[in-house]
C-alpha cells in the first residue's frame, strides 16, 4: 500500500468525525464550533483535489493512438 493512500485514508476519517460533530451526529448536544467546519471543509477538498488530479491524469492527459 502507498504512503499517498494511507494519508488518503486517514484523511477520510478526520473528515467522517469532523463532518458527524458538523451534522450533530456525535455530540448532539453541544454547539457547533466553526474549527469543525474548517477541518471539514479542508479535508474534503484535499481528498477530492488527489481524486480529480488522478481522474486527469488517466483519462484527460492520456494519448489517444486513434488520433
């Protein structure tokens, strides 16, 4: 297993705790901290950020032999 996969990993799962004490899942009592939010938000784009930049390097950047 990559090191980029494991970081990917472990990056979903902050984003899965963080996002369940955003949507009042864990903690339902407590108020929402904005730093929730952030770290949320932050994590989701790193991890859709690598995805998109794979998905681009697959099957945008890659040469077509039928041209």
């Amino acid at each position: 297993m990559k090191l980029s996969n494991i970081i990917i990993a472990v990056l979903a799962v902050i984003f899965a705790f963080s996002f369940g004490v955003v949507t009042r899942i864990i903690h339902p009592s407590e108020s929402v901290n904005a730093l929730w939010l952030v770290v949320a938000a932050g994590t989701f784009f790193i991890i859709v950020y690598s995805l998109y930049g794979a998905f681009v390097t697959s099957r945008v950047l890659a040469l077509d032999d039928r041209r």
